[in-house]
C-alpha cells in the first residue's frame, strides 16, 4: 500500500516485484493515479507466496472502509514512514 503522506491518499496494488514497481511509480510511469496524487511512499506490505491469493487480498483491502486501511497501516508503521529502505537490507 502507498501513500502520499500520513492519512492522505492511498493505492493498492500487488506486484511480483516490488522494488521495480516502487521505481516505476516513482520515476511517474507506475499508473497516472500514482503519478497525480503524489502516492510514492511504501506504507505497508504483505509478501504473499500464491499470487491468487494476492490478487484476491487486493481487491478485498480495495473494498475496505478507510478505517481499517488506516488501522492496517498503523498497526505496525504508526507514523507512515517509507519502508522502501527495509527493502535494500
């Protein structure tokens, strides 16, 4: 999950590589919702092994009141900070 900064706009997507996703929302080839509302900071991540079952994941968070995406968010990263550095490690 993206977001452009703390509480602010968010987009969910899956990917079967994430870093060069992030790149390319980055670089503002990613998707034009990405690339007009600013949504570039990696907020929360699941890695899933089956890629049905992450595809299925996605569209049911998309359905999601924006409460519990935000809870989601905050349960482990309660102050949105860019988790593309965990990445590099």
């Amino acid at each position: 999950m993206l977001a452009s900064r703390k509480h602010r706009t968010r987009y969910i997507g899956m990917t079967n590589n994430i870093a060069r996703r992030l790149r390319e929302h980055r670089e503002g080839s990613g998707s034009e919702f990405v690339s007009q509302y600013g949504v570039t900071r990696l907020v929360y991540m699941e890695p899933h092994g089956d890629v049905r079952l992450a595809i299925q994941r996605e569209k049911t968070m998309k359905e999601w009141p924006r409460a519990w995406k935000v809870g989601l968010i905050e349960k482990d990263n309660p102050e949105w900070q860019d988790l593309c550095e965990a990445l590099n490690r």
